[in-house]
C-alpha cells in the first residue's frame, strides 16, 4: 500500500486481506510499524474474534504477537502481558513473543518507582531477551539483551552477548544491521569504531528521523552509563532543526505605507533560503496567507525541507479571506504549495461566522505542531519572522506570534520586509503589542463569543444495557462519587449532555488534563465497588468554539462541531484509559502543562471519513508507557 494513501483506504486494502490470520498478522504489523496502535488493536480484536473458532493456538501466534505489541504501545502494558503470557503458556516459544516479553519488562522497569523493583524488571527482561537470542539468533533480542546487562553492571555478560550479536548480523549497510553493530561496539568500549558505525548509520538513515532519535536516545544512556558523558557521541547524528514561521501579507493596493510590496520579494526569497540553510532546518511550519507565508514555504520546498501547513479554516474561506485580495497569482502559488505540502492541517471544517478565535489558535497551533515535530527529531526549534517590528494590526498578526514565540521560550530570528540592516535575533522583551492570544473577545453587536476550550468527552460505556435498577446505582454510586470529588476540585466545569454522554469545558488545557486523570481514577474504583457491568471513556480536545446564550436552557452553552466529533470519538475508544486529540497533546506538550504527559496511541478507525484521528494517551507525569 503506498504510504500516502489515506487511512481509509489503507483500512479498506488490510480488510479486504483478512482472510487468512498470517495476512492479518502481517498488515496489523504494518500497522503497528506506521505507529497507528488503535488501528492495530482495532483489526487484532476483530480478526481473533472471527478466527479463533476452531483453530490451533500455533496458527493464531503471530496475531496475538501483534496485538500485544499494539496494546504495549498504546500504553495498556498490563493487557499486553496478559496476552504475551497465555501466549507464552499454549505454544512453543518463539524469538518474537521472547523478545515482546523483555520489551513489556523494560517498559515496567521504567514505570517502576522502587529501585529494587526496576531492576527486578530489568532483570526478567534480561532473561526473556536472552532466551530468544538463544532460540534463535535473533538479533534484536541479543543485543537488547547485551545492553540491558551492561546497564545492570553485568559487563562480562554483556560482552559475551555482544560478540556473539557480532558474529549473527549479516553483512549488509542497512540502518539498523549498522545501528546495532554501533551499539555492539559502544558495549564493548571500542568508542571510535562506534562513532565511525554511529556515523555510517546516520547517513544510510538520513530520512528516518524517528528512527534516528531512538538510537541517539539509546546511545545517550549507554554512553552515560558506560562512560559517564550523556554526549559522548553526539556529533555522530545530524544538526537537525525545525522552524515555525509567520509574517506579514503582501501590500494591497492603494496601501499608504509599504510593508511588504512586491520589489521587496526578491530581497527577501535570498534571506529566506539563507537562513533555511545556516540553520539546518529539516521541517517548516506555516500558514498559507499570501505574501510572506507562501513565499516561505516555497522557499522551503526549493531547498527540499519538509512544509507543514496549518490553515484555520477550509480552502475555500481562507482564500476568500487571506489570499484572494492580492491577485489571482497569488492564488494559483496559494494552490501549488498546498499541494506540494507534507501535511495540510485545518483548524475548523468550515468557515466560521466569528474568525478571530480561528485565526489566532491556528497560528498556535501550528507552534505546537512544530514542536512536537522537533521534539520526535529530538531536534531543536526555531522560528522565523518577517515582521517590521510594529503591533498586529488584526487578530493572529505577525506581532502575536513573536509575542507568543516569546512567551513560549523560543528562539526568534526576525527578517525586516523592507531593510535587510535590521534582520537578527528577536530581543526578548521587544515584542510590541498587548498579552497574546486572549481566548475570550469582547461581545460582538449580535451577542455571541468567541472561545478557545479544552473538552472533555466522557461516555459510559454499557449506559444502554442497564436495568431501571443499575441507572439508580450509576447515579448514586459512581456519577454521584464522581460528583463530589469534581466539587472538591479547583475546577469544575459547564456540562452538556446526559443520557451516558457528557462534554465538559475548561479554559486551562493543565486543569482539564489533571482532571479527566481524576475523574477517571474516581469512575472506575466506583465501577469496581458497585459491580455494575459498565466502563468509561475519555478524550480530551481543544478548538475554537462559539459562546451563546441557548433559549431553551436559559444559560451560556459552548456551540460548534468540535463537541459534535469528540462525542463520536469517545464513544468508540478504549474503556479505563484517558486519550486526547493530537492537537490537545501538542499544545499541552508546548504549554508544558504540569501533572501529565501524552504518549501517541494511533489513528482511530476513521468510519467512512478520509482521514482517521489521531490520538494520545494520557498518563501521570513520572509514568513512562513507552
């Protein structure tokens, strides 16, 4: 399936070749391989449901492989051992369920809070990587089982290990034969033939930035373990780094005082592709407005750097709004670089009548979105602006950004439109214009606001089967313990909804996150107190939405079709487990929001749209799933 198909359709090709259990195994590996973990828990649970009947436990092993992996992914490690453990017990070992039980081990040791119990999940983690590499030969068992003893002091059992991974790996230039022959060497003490091998794996992998960063993250902590320098080998990977951008709209006519007119784009265009390139940037993210968003992101296309667009609302009303007043050509190079763009991101699904919330959060979120790219890239972050210095003369202004960038701790470059004398870094402090993004407006003349909110989406799942007795329990027992603990915390938000369906509001991302920990902490130990046969769901968001006054209820309700779609998500996620919108884990990552932290989980079957969700599972900071 080519890797820029649609997540509908590539669904659509991994059904149609379910028949058989290794083919479902293979394309849930794929899955898994793509990082889209709900979608791979998703096809496991359906295919094991419909070809368990009647089969041999040994013919059903790989698909239960992959679906631990999957469930170890997505953070429900508990649920992944379960499965690696019935697996273990009904079939002969394998190298690959051997090495998903060292792999869950290692994920428990880092969970674990004692010291003796973190090395006892070393330990067995040791043990079943070990057995693997034994049975097999298996080379990303031995070597994961090399570096888990040299981390426990095991240096003699470490490099015995690792001679042997030696002898195993083939003789081949691909980046990971190369990656693990670099750590073999690291084991062994020989640092400069590491950081020739590091080297030689870092160009062969020049274009797996992910895959990069895992093996730079494992260096570090042999490096510091072995040799007491976290950086030892840090200049064996690539200066990576990843820009946000904003600036001005190209003049209109009859504009009295020039500030972006068309004799300064040449100018211009030569400091873009300078800077691009002193910095090493490797990924861009940007509107599209025209003028100077669009002349950046040619800019980054021309040099072969990644662009990344975020556009507040659709196509057609941002052309309507930011585009099509400075000419048809700017509209055509509007429509070439969203086409050539690696991703398109669209804040609302239609054009709202109020745009300011939308404008201002889409240049926010596009910040987010950049640093959760760099962060993957473990990459620093930059951000560029053509500005002149002067305040945002509308909502999401150039000035706002700098403002926010500022806020954010980001290093800002500034290129001047008009005088190249005055390009340089941003000072600290220089930004004119008043608090960034408010989230609340002043009331417009028909009475209606706009808002940027955290949702939270809470559906009970099994609400439908309940006798008339267990709806009194549900209320009583578990949505009235629930109750008192939300009275006793420093948040307590609007409601919308019933009937087993509930939207909440908050304008702090922070406090919504800490809460749906809570809440759902306080909704499943009332559930297991009350042996109600019923489970809950959570998904936390984040857009723009509009305050108004509903007639019927006689109090301010948050309208839009962001609730509309969280409800829809919620209703179909995992039971027991808190999951967020990727937009709401990228901006509680960039607000380095306190209590938690949100580890990628998946695409969520999309049902008949284009594209699926991508979702985050929340956990407690401290808690590492992964």
């Amino acid at each position: 399936m080519h890797e820029h198909a649609t997540v509908k359709e590539w669904l659509a090709a991994a059904e149609a070749a379910c028949g058989d259990p290794l083919e479902c195994a293979r394309w849930i590996k794929e899955a898994n391989g793509r990082g889209e973990h709900l979608l791979a828990i998703s096809m496991a649970g359906r295919a094991l449901k419909k070809h368990e009947a009647g089969r041999e436990p040994e013919s059903l092993a790989p698909l239960r492989q992959q679906f631990a992996l999957a469930l170890a992914r997505a953070g429900a490690t508990a649920e992944a051992l379960a499965v690696l453990e019935c697996l273990e017990k009904t079939t002969q070992p394998d190298a690959e369920t051997l090495g998903l039980l060292g792999r869950i081990h290692k994920d428990l040791s880092g969970a674990a809070g004692a010291e003796e119990e973190r090395r006892r999940m070393l330990e067995k983690a040791v043990t079943f990587y070990s057995a693997g590499f034994q049975l097999a030969g298996d080379t990303y068992c031995g070597i994961n089982a090399a570096a888990l003893s040299a981390l426990l002091g095991r240096r003699e059992q470490a490099t015995a290990l690792v001679r042997r991974v030696i002898e195993q790996l083939p003789d081949e230039e691909d980046y990971w034969s190369l990656a693990t022959l670099a750590e073999a060497h690291l084991i062994l003490g020989e640092v400069e033939t590491a950081r020739a091998t590091y080297r030689r794996a870092a160009v062969t992998g020049s274009a797996r930035r992910g895959d990069l960063a895992s093996t730079r993250r494992q260096c570090r902590t042999l490096c510091h373990a072995l040799h007491g320098r976290i950086d030892l080998l840090d200049d064996c990977f690539p200066s990576l780094t990843v820009a946000v951008f904003a600036g001005h709209r190209s003049d209109l006519p009859g504009r009295k005082k020039p500030r972006l007119p068309e004799e300064a784009i040449p100018s211009l265009r030569e400091r873009i592709l300078r800077w691009l390139s002193e910095n090493a940037i490797v990924g861009v993210y940007s509107s599209a407005a025209a003028g100077a968003d669009i002349l950046f992101l040619e800019c980054a296309r021309e040099a072969g750097i990644e662009t990344h667009v975020v556009l507040p609302f659709l196509r057609d009303g941002f052309i309507g709004t930011s585009v099509a007043d400075a000419g048809s050509d700017w509209v055509r190079r509007f429509n070439d670089v969203l086409a050539a763009a690696d991703s398109v991101d669209v804040v609302e699904d239609h054009t709202p009548q109020q745009c300011e919330a939308a404008l201002q959060f889409s240049t926010r979120l596009l910040t987010a979105r950049a640093a959760a790219m760099a962060r993957a890239c473990e990459a620093p972050l930059r951000a560029l602006a053509v500005w002149d210095g002067q305040p945002a003369a509308g909502p999401g202004g150039t000035a706002e950004s700098v403002a926010m960038w500022e806020q954010a701790g980001i290093a800002v470059d500034v290129l001047h439109p008009l005088n190249p004398q005055r390009d340089g870094p941003h000072k600290p402090g220089a930004t004119a214009g008043g608090r960034p993004f408010a989230s609340i407006y002043a009331a417009k003349p028909d009475g209606v606001n706009s808002e940027v909110v955290a949702m939270l989406g809470m559906s009970v799942l099994g609400y439908e089967n309940l006798p008339d007795a267990g709806f009194i329990t549900l209320d009583r027992d578990v949505l009235g313990a629930l109750a008192d603990r939300m009275a006793a915390m420093d948040w307590f938000p609007a409601r919308q909804g019933g009937c087993g369906d509930y939207v909440f509001f908050c304008q702090s991302i922070a406090m919504a996150g800490g809460a749906a920990l809570e809440m759902m902490r306080v909704l499943v130990e009332g559930v297991r107190a009350s042996s109600l046969d019923l489970s809950f769901s959570m998904c936390l968001h984040v857009a723009p939405m509009q305050v108004v006054v509903n007639p019927l209820l006689n109090h301010y309700a948050h309208e839009g079709r962001a609730a509309v779609k969280l409800r829809e998500w919620t209703s179909r996620l995992v039971p027991g487990m808190v999951h967020a919108s990727e937009r709401f884990a990228d901006l509680a990552a960039l607000e380095r929001a306190p209590g938690f932290s949100c580890t990628y989980a998946g695409t969520l079957d999309p049902r008949g749209a284009d594209f699926g969700f991508r979702l985050y599972r929340l956990h407690n900071a401290g808690a590492r799933t992964r």
